[in-house]
C-alpha cells in the first residue's frame, strides 16, 4: 500500500522517553539511538516540529500518585526518576534544539498529563510521527491515545523498542498497524519532499 507524501509544516516528530532510566532495560540501545537521531536531522532539515517528551517527578507528582496505581506507586513510595535527575534527561545524542517542544510527563502516555496535544495544535500539527521506548510503554499508550484525537499516526518501526521482543513484535505486527502507519525511518525520508523517491510503501506485517 503506498503513502501519500508528508507535509513537514504539519508533521511533528515525537521523541519518546528517550532517556537513560528507559534505555538501560533495552538490550542494545544504539541501533535505535542512531536512527532516531538521523530520523530528527532528516524532519528538523525540512522544517518539521521535533517534540520530546520525557518521564519526571517532583515531590508534588509523588505525592499525588495514588496507592492503587499499580504502575506508578512504586516510583512514588521509592521516590525514583525525579525530574532533575540526569537518568530522567533526554539523551544527548537526541538533545533539543531552540525550537523544539519539550513536555515532561508523570504518566504513560505523551498527552494525558502534559499540554503536548494544545501546543501541537497551536502549530497546526495533523501528523504525528512516533519514537520512542518502550513499545508496550510510552508508545502504545500514546499511539491509542492521539488516535482517538485524530491525529494522522505514523510509527518508526526501527525506532521503537522494548526489553521483551515478543510483546515488541505482538504489537507492531497485530496491534499498532490498526492505528498507524507502520514505516522505518528509510520509508520516512522517502515520504519527505525533494527525496526523488516518491511515495512511501507501508512496512509489511509480519
């Protein structure tokens, strides 16, 4: 199935919880450091938005974690990941540039506790690309959340992660194709204007 072109002005790039907490339970994180990296030279070059999105607490976000929640209570009995910690920063081979959106979340997805999805709009963005780890994490829960706000949905196939690789390939092969366009990063420089390449196909499932 081939893929319409991308329009940079309406297309926004989200990096993932691309940190060291959550890289370090990846078994090999460069590969995907890497093609990330080049995935954001190639959309900032044409003028798209590079948003980032990272997991952090204060005291106050501790305290606010309710016993019940069975994800997050740890991390607030524990007090881990707070905000100012460097294992919370993005990594910097990643690193934000003036310009660029940066949100710090205290839940799972990349909208539900941060005010991405108003200053996306604000931008006039349509078409989000997603990156990052972990893809039963970060990635699903965001995924299925800017479906349901309409958002033309894009997801790096090479630029997700996760430490179980059956759950990893469970989503991107049964799961993820019902919501996004599955591509890898070769496929988005394809769907970007001036590439000669025309327009992208959609990654095969399986």
């Amino acid at each position: 199935m081939t893929v319409p072109p991308l329009n940079p002005r309406t297309t926004a790039l989200l990096v993932l919880d691309y940190q060291q907490a959550t890289l370090a339970a990846l078994p090999d994180p460069a590969g995907p450091l890497s093609r990330v990296a080049a995935a954001i030279a190639d959309l900032r070059a044409h003028g798209a938005t590079i948003a980032y999105v990272r997991l952090g607490f204060t005291e106050a976000d501790w305290a606010a974690i309710p016993p019940d929640n069975a994800t997050f209570s740890v991390l607030g009995r524990q007090r881990l990941l707070h905000h100012a910690d460097p294992a919370t920063a993005v990594h910097h081979l990643l690193a934000p540039e003036p310009g660029d959106l940066t949100v710090r979340k205290t839940r799972v997805g990349a909208l539900s506790t941060t005010d991405l999805d108003r200053r996306l709009r604000e931008r006039g963005i349509t078409t989000l690309v997603i990156a990052g780890v972990t893809t039963s994490g970060v990635v699903l829960s965001t995924v299925t959340d800017a479906a349901d706000r309409d958002y033309r949905l894009y997801v790096l196939s090479d630029g997700v992660a996760d430490p179980d690789p059956h759950v990893h390939r469970t989503l991107m092969t049964g799961v993820l194709p019902r919501l996004a366009r599955v591509i890898d990063t070769a496929g988005l420089r394809a769907l970007l204007p001036g590439s000669g390449a025309g327009a992208g196909s959609l990654e095969p499932a399986g």
